[in-house]
C-alpha cells in the first residue's frame, strides 16, 4: 500500500487509517445525506405547522405560538454548539449523529403519544369562533410537550452540529480534486434537505391537517428511525476524524495568555514569537500556520522572554498557530453577527405566513386545496431542480473565471442571499397590502379563517417564499462552507455551528422584536398593537414585514464593510482543468 494512499487524520470503522479511494468520498458522503434527508422529513413540518398545533389544538394565542415555536427552534440551533463541542474533542462526529438521531427519535415519538390520547391535551375547540371559551392546555400536559419539544430540539441541533462536518470529513480539502467535490457536498446537503423536506411540507403536513396529528408524528418518528439505520450502514465507508487535543482549550489559553502578558513589548520580528520546531516529535501531528499582522493583540500570547522554561505553561506562553486559530475564530464573529438578521426574516415565514395563508383561498385546482404550512414546498421544489443546475453548470462556469473550487468565494455567496433576504421582506410587505385590501374591500375583515376564506389564492404568499428560498441556497450553503473551510481542524463541527446559532439568535430575536413591536404600537393602533390578537386581517403585519426588510437592508450594508476587512486563512483550492479531469477513474468514491 503506498503512503500516498493514507488519509491524515482519518480512520476506518476499525480504527485503522483511512485510505483514500477506499473510504470517504462521495459514495460514503450519499449515506450521510440520506440521512440528513430523513431527519429533514421528519422535522422540517414542525418549523412551518406546529403553529397550527400549538393554536389550533392546543389553544395558544397566535403571538404566543409563534414565540413558542420560535423558542422551540431556536433551542434546537443553540444547543448544536454542545453537541458541536461533545462532536469535535469527546464522542467524535458519527457516534454524535447516532445518538443525536436516537434523541430526536424518542421526541418525536413522545409528540404522537401526546397528540394521540385526547387526555393528554385540551377539549377540542375552535379558537376563531369569538363565541367559544377554550381551555387551555394544562400544567401537567404542558411539561409532557415541552419535554417531547425540547428532545426533538435537542436531537435536531446534534444532527446539524455533526452531519455537515462528519460528511465534509470524507474529503481532504488540500486535494484539487476533493475540495471540489467538498464544494459539491454543501450543495447536496441543502438538496437533501430539500428532497427530505418536500415530502415533509407536503405528505406529513396533509396527514398532520387531515389524518392526525398523532400520524403526522408518528410517521416522523418512523422517518427519524430510518435516517438513523443508514448512517449505520455507511460505518465501513467512513472517513472517521480522529479526536485531539480540545482546539476550545487551547484558544482559551491564548486569551488567558494574552492578558496574563498584557504589558510586554511586542517584537518588531514576528519570527520572534514562540512556535514549537517542525522537527519535534510534538509537530507531527500538528499545522503550522503562518503569522498575520492582524488582531495583534493576541500576539502578546505568544512573547517570549529570557526566563521563558524549556517546557512553557500553556497558560503564560502559547505557540504562534495557536494564537492564529483564535484570530480565525474571532475574525469569523462579525459575518457570523451579520447573519442573524437573516433568520429574524425567515421567522416570520414560518409563524406569520401560515397565519395569513390560513386566510386566503387554497384552491388548487377543482376540490383539492393546498395547506397553508405547504407552502414553503414551492421554493423547495425550485431549489431541488435549481441547486444541480448549479453545482453542475453555473460553478464549473464560474470556476473558470475565478479559479476558485466553489465558483465564488464564500463570503460573496453569503452576500446574495443576505440582499435577497431584504428583497424577500418587501414582497411580503405588499402582498399583506393587497390582502388587506381585498378584506377590507370584500367586508371581511372579522373573517374567520379557514372557515370564511378571502376571494384571494394563497399563491399569492409563494413569490416571498420563491425569493427566501434563493437567499437560503447562497446564505446557509456559503455559511457552511465558509465556517467548515476557515475553521481549524479540532473546531470544524463547533464551526459549522455557527451558523445554526446565528439561527438560534435569529429565532430567539424573532420573541424579542414581536414583543417590542407590540407594546411600543400598544396605544396606537386599534388592535392593541402591530401584531396582537388573533385578528390578523386587522393587524399591521405589512408594517412589520417593511421594518424587517429595512433592518436587513442596514444589515448588508454592514455586512460589506465586515466582509471587506476579513482576510481569509489561506487562498481556496484553485482548480485547474487537469485537475478536472484527474481521477476521472474515481469519481465515483
């Protein structure tokens, strides 16, 4: 076997070191995207109809299962960061998907018991009738949800901690010829998201509205199940990264280090600061990355002095790459920062939306109407037929203008969507203009919904849908690549992770700002505030979705400054048109 065969860093199922063209690649990568697809099928309905559940069933006000859902989703992306620190330094990336698969499992199954056993949840009840007092859930039944609740969150933040990392980990990013098809990865991950969450938002939803909510979970939970039986079977294939020292550790070190030599003088050499030699027995396993002239702050971390011992306290003196890897992080805080926003906006898709789809008419064609909370399947479908178009066509294109593996950098991508975003806030703000008018034209404005829908098609909500769903495919996807990329490699699955927090804000903001909104236009609209009330034809929701769009558009405007100042680690992988054609005999791994 030729030692250019070994994958650094990497070992079998049986702890051996991985070999390429043996283990990892795309055909291992397809078994980590199946099962991402399948938790995207069992999830992705909750994001877009529990508030439904959690209004229709079980008698929440509007705003408030709005919060609850958000809170929810929130949770879920937050605690991805522990899973993402348990993946990266103790349990490893696959074993973190395992168990992480097998919580989510017990949620969802904790949910259909729930919704199945009517003792479990409040007397049915229609809580648009203005004439019905409907009780509200109980304490008791309420700790049963929140614990289901928060499994499934639990389980949903270690599968996106883990799955993005442990698939990227199938391909060596200093390889031309993998960093492209690594690039291909972060594209079909999305893709899986999208297949899984096709059938999600439109087969779960129609059984969740018209068969049971208790076999809309149940079938979830089987889906969840499934997911977790593939990644088992892809064991032998994988690529399995191999725990360090913890990177969170170390970078730790380097700010208690810092302060600890706040008053040194910095030398003038940069060659002077500590680094261990690349011929020691502790270099071998470990990157040497080059000195930056920036955030020179953190340098002082690394000073030497005359008294300086031959074995350093790791908490006094740290090495030069150390110190790099905490300016990576810390340059990766202001575009993380810059993102937040962005999940504010896709909020109110999943709670607002549905509320005023709920009002509309959901004719398709004939008898058969379209759910509400389906109505994110209308960008899905155009992302499952555009996201091949263009990781086959428009990057190979681009890549021959710009040499980069990815077609266009990272940050560049995460810039599209950011503005499309803003873009996205204002369509939603004129269509709620022109359902309002056709209720207050038609004098239905105290129209229950569902039950008395307005003479307008719910179609009407998918061109914000349509251009959110644009911004996901260049925000999220560039996210993941960027963190995963920049991120040293004891931080990839806690990197990844910041985009999930930043989604975590996004949601927990998404409480905060409704609850600002409303009590700052308390007592000065009619309704009790922007967006109080179950009464949404006579709400200011227009007012609300234009506030968001300008707050986004400020927020891209900062984000080019941010983006402009970020240096990058190293140069991406360029890729020639032989390396294209290399390994055409492996291109199936």
């Amino acid at each position: 076997m030729e030692k250019l065969d070994l994958v650094e860093g990497k070992v079998d199922w049986k702890g051996r070191t991985a070999v390429k063209y043996k283990h990892g690649g795309m055909r291992a990568a397809l078994f980590i995207l199946v099962t991402f697809a399948f938790d995207s099928m069992a999830n992705l309905h909750l994001a877009v109809n529990l508030v439904t559940y959690f209004n229709g069933i079980l008698h929440f006000e509007v705003a408030d299962a709005a919060n609850a859902l958000t809170n929810f989703m929130g949770t879920g992306y937050i605690l991805s960061i522990l899973f993402g620190i348990l993946a990266d330094s103790y349990i490893g990336r696959f074993k973190t998907v395992l168990i992480s698969g097998s919580i989510e499992f017990l949620g969802l199954a904790l949910l259909t018991v729930q919704a199945h056993y009517s003792s479990l949840k409040p007397p049915t009840c229609n809580v648009f009738d203005p004439t019905s007092r409907c009780e509200k859930i109980k304490s008791g039944h309420a700790a049963f949800l929140y614990i289901a609740l928060y499994l499934v969150a639990a389980g949903t933040g270690g599968i996106k901690a883990a799955v993005p990392s442990h698939g990227a980990d199938q391909f060596d990013e200093k390889d031309h010829r993998e960093a492209k098809h690594m690039s291909s990865f972060f594209n079909f991950l999305l893709l899986a998201l999208c297949l899984g969450g096709a059938v999600s938002l439109t087969l779960i939803v129609w059984l969740d509205d018209h068969k049971g909510w208790d076999l809309g979970f149940g079938v979830s939970a089987i889906a969840m199940f499934l997911g977790v039986i593939i990644a088992v079977a892809g064991w032998p294939l994988y690529r399995i990264h191999v725990q360090g020292t913890s990177v969170i550790v170390e970078i730790i070190q380097v700010y208690v280090a810092a302060i600890r030599n706040r008053n040194l003088q910095l030398p003038e050499n940069p060659l002077e600061l500590y680094e261990i030699g690349k011929d020691t027995e502790a270099a071998l396993e470990d990157d040497f990355l080059p000195h930056r002239d920036v955030y020179r702050f953190l340098d002082k971390a690394a000073i030497q002095t005359p008294s300086t011992p031959q074995t350093p306290d790791p908490w006094k003196l740290c090495r030069v790459t150390q110190v790099e890897n905490a300016k990576i992080i810390l340059g990766m805080i202001p575009i993380f920062a810059c993102t937040i926003i962005m999940t504010l906006c896709l909020a109110q898709l999943q709670t607002f939306s549905v509320q005023q789809g709920l009002t509309m008419d959901t004719t398709v064609v004939g008898s058969f109407h379209i759910p509400p909370a389906s109505l994110p399947i209308l960008p899905v479908v155009f992302l499952i037929i555009i996201i091949p178009f263009y990781d086959q066509i428009v990057v190979p294109l681009l890549r021959k203008f710009t040499g980069h593996s990815a077609g266009i950098t990272h940050l560049q991508r995460i810039g599209v969507g950011l503005i499309l975003s803003s873009i996205s806030m204002a369509v939603a703000a004129i269509m709620e203009v022109k359902r309002k008018a056709v209720a207050r034209d038609h004098k239905m404005l105290d129209a229950i919904p569902v039950l008395q829908p307005l003479p307008i098609s719910v179609f009407w909500l998918s061109l914000q849908y349509f251009i959110f769903g644009i911004a996901d495919m260049f925000t999220y996807v560039g996210l993941l690549e960027f963190f995963y990329s920049e991120a040293p490699k004891g931080l990839k699955t806690v990197s990844t992770c910041f985009l999930w927090s930043s989604m975590a804000l996004g949601y927990y903001l998404s409480t905060i700002v409704v609850k600002i909104v409303n009590s700052a236009t308390k007592d000065i609209t009619k309704s009790g505030g922007w967006l109080a009330g179950n009464k949404i034809n006579r709400n200011h929701l227009n007012l609300f979705y234009l506030l968001l769009s300008l707050m986004s558009l400020v927020n891209f405007i900062v984000y080019l400054l941010v983006a402009r100042r970020y240096e990058y680690r190293s140069e991406s992988p360029v890729v020639s048109s032989v390396d294209d054609k290399a390994g055409a005999k492996t291109e199936g791994n």
